[in-house]
C-alpha cells in the first residue's frame, strides 16, 4: 500500500510535466496560465477524494474545507504554493499542499472531525514569476494587498485584469477577521541544513528579514583597444571588486548572514567596449533585523568607497525591506512534540528563504514544518525529496493537528 508521503511526492511529480507545465522541456508553472489552470482542476479532485469541498477564491486561489465538529470555529488553514519558477524543481510550494491534502484525507479515512474545519490553501502566486509581485494572493488572503497593487502587467504585457480575474472583487479575498485559528506550511528546506543534521524534520523558528536593494555603478564606456589602464573607470571592474567585497563582509559575520548578488546587467555589452555601467541587485538576509541592517551598511559604505576611488557614480535604490517573521512560540513547542513523535529528536531552524507563512502572520499564528531535501537543492530540476522524510512529515502534521485539537478542548 502506497503510504500518504508517497502519494504527495508521486503528485508533484504528476504536476511536474505537461499539461501542467508552461514549458515544454521542464517546469514551469506561471500564475493564471494553462498549466495553472490544469493543476488546478488535478488538486482540485484530489481534494474532493479526500472530503473537501472545493471552491476558488477571489484571488483564484484554490481551497479545500474538511468541516470541524463546530463548522463556526475559526478553521486551522494548511497551504503553500502552487506557481512555479522557470526551469524549477517539482517540490517546492506543492509539497506543503499535496501534504495537507494527505493529512485531511487520513481525518476522512478515520471518520475524525477536529473542534475547528481545517482548509487546504493553494496560493496561486507566491514565486512572482509571471507578474512582478511575489506573495501576492497571500497577501490578499492576509488582507494586505493595496488596491494599486494590482496595477500589474506580465513580461508578455497582459494586465493581471484581463489574465482571468476580477480585479474588482480581487481584495474580498481576505479572511474574516478571527476566521482563522492557524496557519501551517509544511515546505521542503531548501538548504543543507537538515542533511548535515542527518535529520528529517525540523520546527522553523521564523523567516529571515531580508533586505533588497538595486545599485547602478556609472564609469565612463570607452573603446577596449585605445584606452589605456590607468585612463579607465570600468563600471564592470568596480563592480566585480564590490561583490568580492558583499561576499567577504558576509563571509567574516560567521552567522545566520547570508548575502547575494544574483543579477547582473553590464552595459553597453559589447566585447570590445569598456562598460560603462553596471546594474546588480544586491539580497542581504539574517534572522536578526540588526545583523541585517548592520551588515547591508558595512557593505554600501565599502561599495562607496571602491566607486569613490575608481572614478565611479553610485546609486543605491532600496527595493524592498521585509522584516524577520517569528513563528508562533506555542505553535512551535506543539511542532516539537509532533516531530518527536515520528521518533526524531525535535530540531529547530530559520527560513532564509521567504514563504507565504511570512504573509499570513498579519492573519493569524504561524508555524512552518521544513522537510529535508537531497543537498540542500531548490528552484532547480535536481530538487529531490525521500519519500519516506515525506511520510515522516506527514505523521508530524497530524500529530501537530492532533495536538492542536487538545489544547484548543483544554482551553
């Protein structure tokens, strides 16, 4: 008998190849697109098989009810993502939904209700890979996305009005508030963390504050084979010392610290012209705000000084600031208790990466289950998650559930 983890990995996989994919030779799952659409309808029979019912919201995420012993209770919402990155691996965000529909399904089986409904939640656009605006159907679960927010256009130039939802009724997508008890996100880890443990399961402590900026250096363009060494201000040159510089600065806080450039655009592009600008973004994250604003000053000022000393402009755009999200301290003990319970040793981390949980903290107490994934490897083909840590995961989940249930009756 194919066990519930089992059967959550085998359907990422099924959702991980055409029709459900926007790309013809990997995945990717855009926002509002065909592929959106056509996994939709798969989860949404999956749900249904295992005794929800099924509706999609305003924001066109899908959500599945499994009703409580008080239908009037606020509901425990279980979800993560369902869009995906270009060229992506098949475990990220569905992992946690495929998950939540095996831990209901288990309640059905069993003929259980809980004191509180619990809904499957599948947010549609937590990537930002098709419109630029990550987490923006949590955020209009969570009740706080603006009216202008939706002012959004896709690469190709369709309006998210005209790509299959009403924007006017976009917003009546929020919670109530107090409808919702809790939410739990179960994702892969995307990191080493776990592996190196030799463990299976970890509690997340909180998701890292995260800072963004965009930075242009300006030199001056000149042709590579008349301008002589001392005579160049290389935007590219500059650069290049900047992000050593971003990276030994991380490098040497020997902590939580992580920092990146992870784009880079050199202009004019020509082989045989010197650049004369340099746009890079540069990420800074820690689980403590102060670390993080510490660090991304350290790093500014020694960007400062090397364009100073080459002749180069700079400027420094913030573009966003995303402050740490601690999750909830009894809903992590209640996750301790559940994960020792599968016979590992409850261990805690933080979330570098940023998740849809982050968002729902504005709605309600959080709490994230991060499961091991094969080298630490996300948003990549390669990503890879045991079947058996996903099992394990599953009896996490409904030991949390379960524990969950008996504190909201002893209350």
């Amino acid at each position: 008998m194919v066990s519930g983890g089992a059967r959550a990995v085998a359907r990422c996989d099924a959702l991980g190849v055409a029709p459900y994919s926007d790309m013809a030779d990997g995945l990717y799952r855009g926002y509002l697109t065909p592929a959106y659409a056509h996994a939709q309808a798969a989860l949404a029979g999956w749900m249904e098989e295992a005794g929800m019912a099924v509706r999609r919201d305003p924001a066109a995420n899908l959500i599945g009810r499994y009703e409580g012993l008080d239908p009037a209770a606020p509901a425990l919402l279980i979800g993560s993502h369902i869009d995906s990155v270009r060229d992506a691996g098949r475990y990220d965000g569905p992992l946690g939904i495929m998950l939540g529909v095996e831990a209901v399904a288990a309640l059905h089986r069993a003929g259980r209700r809980l004191p509180f409904p619990i809904e499957v939640i599948a947010f549609g656009d937590e990537e930002g890979s098709r419109f630029p605006a990550a987490m923006l159907t949590s955020r209009a679960v969570a009740g706080t996305l603006a009216t202008e927010a939706l002012d959004l256009r896709d690469g190709d130039g369709v309006a998210l009005a005209d790509a299959g939802v009403d924007v006017r009724a976009y917003l009546s997508a929020a919670r109530a508030p107090g409808a919702t008890l809790a939410y739990l996100e179960a994702h892969i880890e995307q990191g080493p963390v776990l592996e190196a443990q030799g463990l299976a399961l970890g509690a997340v402590t909180g998701i890292a504050a995260q800072l963004r900026y965009q930075l242009t250096l300006r030199g001056m363009a000149g042709h590579a084979g008349t301008t002589s060494m001392p005579l160049r201000r290389d935007a590219l040159a500059g650069a290049a010392e900047a992000m050593l510089a971003i990276e030994t600065l991380a490098r040497n806080a020997a902590s939580d610290l992580v920092a990146t450039v992870g784009r880079i655009e050199a202009l004019p592009g020509a082989p045989n012209v010197i650049p004369g600008e340099v746009r890079f973004t540069l990420d800074v994250r820690s689980g403590d705000a102060g670390r993080r604003d510490r660090a991304a000053e350290a790093m500014i000022a020694a960007i400062t000084i090397i364009a100073d000393r080459r002749g180069l402009d700079l400027a420094t755009t913030l573009v966003h600031d995303l402050p740490a999200s601690p999750c909830d301290p009894l809903l992590m003990t209640l996750m301790d208790a559940a994960i020792a319970g599968t016979g590992q040793p409850a261990f805690r981390l933080v979330s570098g990466a940023g998740h849809d949980a982050m968002v729902m903290a504005a709605l309600c107490p959080t709490a994230m289950l991060f499961i091991r994934c094969r080298h630490g490897i996300s948003h990549h083909p390669a990503e890879h998650v045991d079947p058996a840590d996903a099992e394990r995961a599953l009896q996490a989940m409904l030991g949390f559930i379960d524990k969950l249930g008996e504190s909201i009756a002893a209350a």
